[in-house]
C-alpha cells in the first residue's frame, strides 16, 4: 500500500482539510499519515478561528513520519502562514520528495482567509519549484496571476504563468465557471481539458482538499500525473454527485460513493439473483410475454438506467419455467430502468419492476388478491413521444403516477398496433416484486 503524507490543517467540521485527505486517500486505496499545521473551528457556514501550530511542532510531525514510515507522495493544503509555508519547502526538500501536490489553499467558501498575504510570495517562491502537480481553483488562480479568469481561454493563459512559477504540471480548476466543470491540465507543452456535467448542488465542501489528496494517491500509486487528474477527476465528480446537506450552510461532499456503488450493485445484482431463482423454482414461465421479460433493482440515489441491475437479453420462457443467459448487470435494460426511474421520482422506495404477460384474467387475478391496478391507454400517447424510441414506457407510468396518490402494484397497458399489452408489476425490493408475480401465477 503506498504512502501518502498530507500537510495541511485539521477542519473541525469534517468536511475538509485533513479529515477530507484522510477519507479520500483511504477511499482511493493509499495509507494516510498527517501532519497538521493549524486546528480551525469551523462548520459548514464560516471558519470561526484558526489556530496555527507553531512551527517546530509541524517540522517534528514530518520529521516523526518521514524518518519511520517514509512517504510516496505528499499532498499540502491549508499552511496560513509564510513561516509554515518556508518550514515545509524545506522539509520537501530535505527529504526529496519528487511527488508533492500542492493545493494552494488560501479562501474557505465561506470567505474566510485561510493564508495570509505574507504567505502567498512564499508559496510563489519557495514550494510551487518543488511541486510536480499544483492545484488552483479560479479564485486561486486569480489571486496568484493578478488578473480575473472568466473563460477557457483566460484559463489557459493562468496556467501558463502559474506553469513559469515552477511546479512542473498544473491544473486550473474551472468549476466556478458557468455551463459543464471543466478543469484544464497544463505540462507546459499541452493543454488537456478535462470535462464533466455540473452538478446542481451547493454541498460541495472540501472539494479541493479531496481532489488533490485522490491526485496525490493515484500519483504515489503509479499513475502519470495525467493520468492521476483523469482518475481523481471522476473520483471527486463521483463525490459531488452524492454529497449531502449537513449544518446550514455548504454540506460536504461524499467521497465514499465510489465504494458505496460497487457495494450497492453487488447486493443489487445478489437480490435480482435470489429474486429470479424464487421465480425459476415456482414455474412462472406461462407469464413470460412474446417480447420477454426483465427484473430490475435501482441502486439507492439511482439517476441513469445505468444504476439499475437487470438481466443482459431479458428473462425468457423455459417450458413452464424461465432462464436467462447471464447473471445481473447494471444498465442492462433501458426499458425496465425506465420504468423504475420514473416511479422513484415519485417514491424513492420503490425500486424495483418486472414486466409479465397481460390478459384480462390475469388483471381480474390482481384485483381479487387486493393489489392496486392502474391503466394507462397507448392510443393516448402523444405523436412525438410515440415516435421517439424507447418513450412510451416512461410516458405511460408517468401518466398513471400522476393522477395516482400512491404507487400501484400493478401498471398494465392493453398494446396498440404492432405493441404487446403488457402488465409492470412494482415493488420496493425484487423479492417483493417476485412474491406479487408468484401471488399473480396460483
């Protein structure tokens, strides 16, 4: 496991500085060590005092780790001071170490000085010439080149002069700008853009401290310094994606969400599973409709049908029962995520859909066993939505939910030209769904 030592000061609030590194580093595989410049009291609304550590102490803290454990990267944040600022160059240099991300942090959101002028010469001076990979935002940038940055172009010409500071590569962080993120990565040669969607949130403390401390750690683990900004790119896009509010102000992002989605469709994909085998065991196959079947789960938070687990070329008829040709994978079928996704903007439980066979029986069936049936009509259906592929779905349970004050058991449709009449059935789980089907086929 590598290494990486984090300088920077600790956040009260656990949204950034050194709790922020610690989490990030630990979430993108490395082992974290610190060494803590200054205690701040702060929250999600404003920093209340910062208390810097006195030198000697910081020194003693590199000195305790580097001498024992050693480092394969560093990563500094907040240093307030100019004294700090010179006390850690030096120690960089004491210790050659050829890694080092320096994130210049000199603003908190809430606008805070969290390095003082004094300090920003030194940063200048003595640690951007150490520095392989340096990380501004456009506040940053602006304060350190003297001129407002409010476009690519103007970007670029930052990272140019930040570039002939010393440090060998940087990356100007666009998120400030508005339209997509894009943040541009310069190594005094070539410019790469790296662009992403932006997100509509204002939780996104410690956005920095986590975007240099994953730099940091996919540098120390072997990646190009490009290839570390690709990668700590859509670990912190990841992040965003999922923060959360906390306190009343900026909530913190969530750097756990990478891990949280590989679990969340591994026991997504393991509920499908057990749901299909409890199908398979109770002989449904006569409910399986001309076009086939799906069952899929949505991954708690789901926004694309590529957070829904379903079966790669549907669940098919095997005499009285059913088989599929693969286990459960996530984005799998855009039909039933289309589905499911509409329903969760109405009830984030429900989760969960499987499509069966229609017949008027079969809709009887469902009435008599106390299940909540609704209808929607395909000779309702707009020209334009009728026309785009893949839209009736959508259509037709956002039509139903609308009117509805609750979420049916049951969606069934009676087909139109050249369109099966089919029967969804919903439910909170896969093992919910499966039970109602199987309620549906005795």
């Amino acid at each position: 496991m590598k290494k990486i030592l984090v300088i920077a000061a600790s956040d009260s609030g656990g949204g950034a500085g050194i709790q922020a590194d610690v989490k990030a580093i630990t979430l993108c595989g490395g082992f974290a060590m610190t060494a803590i410049t200054a205690l701040t009291a702060q929250n999600t609304q404003t920093v209340k005092a910062v208390f810097p550590i006195p030198v000697e102490f910081i020194e003693q803290q590199i000195d305790a780790v580097m001498q024992d454990i050693g480092a394969d990267a560093v990563k500094t944040g907040m240093l307030f001071t100019a004294a700090i600022v010179r006390s850690v160059a030096r120690k960089i240099k004491d210790y050659g170490i050829a890694a080092a991300v320096v994130d210049p942090v000199m603003k908190a959101k809430g606008g805070a000085t969290l390095l003082q002028e004094p300090a920003i010469e030194a940063v200048i001076r003595d640690l951007f010439p150490l520095a392989l990979v340096v990380t501004p935002n456009l506040d940053e940038a602006s304060l350190l080149c003297g001129f407002s940055i409010d476009s690519i172009e103007t970007m670029k010409a930052a990272a140019k002069k930040i570039k002939a500071m010393g440090p060998h590569h940087v990356v100007v962080k666009g998120g400030h700008l508005a339209g997509d993120c894009i943040d541009l990565f310069y190594d005094g040669s070539t410019f790469t853009e790296f662009a992403s969607p932006r997100i509509a949130t204002t939780n996104t403390h410690g956005t920095g401290c986590t975007f240099a401390s994953a730099v940091a750690t996919e540098i120390a683990q072997g990646f190009s310094p490009l290839e570390a900004v690709q990668r700590a790119k859509q670990f912190i896009q990841d992040a965003i994606s999922h923060s959360f509010s906390l306190g009343k102000g900026h909530g913190p992002t969530d750097p756990f969400a990478r891990i949280a989605r590989t679990a969340g469709l591994w026991e997504s994909s393991a509920a499908v599973a057990d749901a299909f085998h409890k199908l398979q065991d109770a002989r449904i196959g006569h409910l399986i409709p001309e076009v086939q079947s799906n069952l899929g789960y949505a991954l708690e938070g789901a926004a694309t049908p590529g957070d829904v687990v379903a079966f790669p070329g549907r669940i098919v008829r095997l005499q009285d029962s059913i088989a599929v040709v693969a286990g459960p994978q996530p984005g799998a079928s855009r039909h039933i995520a289309k589905i499911i996704l509409t329903v969760l903007r109405y009830d984030r439980k429900y989760r969960s859909a499987m499509n069966i066979r229609y017949s008027s029986e079969i809709v009887a069936r469902c009435r008599a066993q106390g299940l909540r049936v609704a209808e929607f009509d395909r000779r309702d259906e707009p020209r334009g939505v009728k026309e785009a592929e893949g839209s009736t779905l959508e259509w037709g349970t956002n039509l139903v939910l609308s009117r509805s004050g609750t979420i049916p058991d049951i969606i069934f449709d009676t087909g139109d030209a050249g369109k099966e009449p089919m029967v969804r059935v919903l439910g909170t789980a896969p093992m919910d769904v499966a039970d109602k089907i199987i309620e549906i086929a005795t």
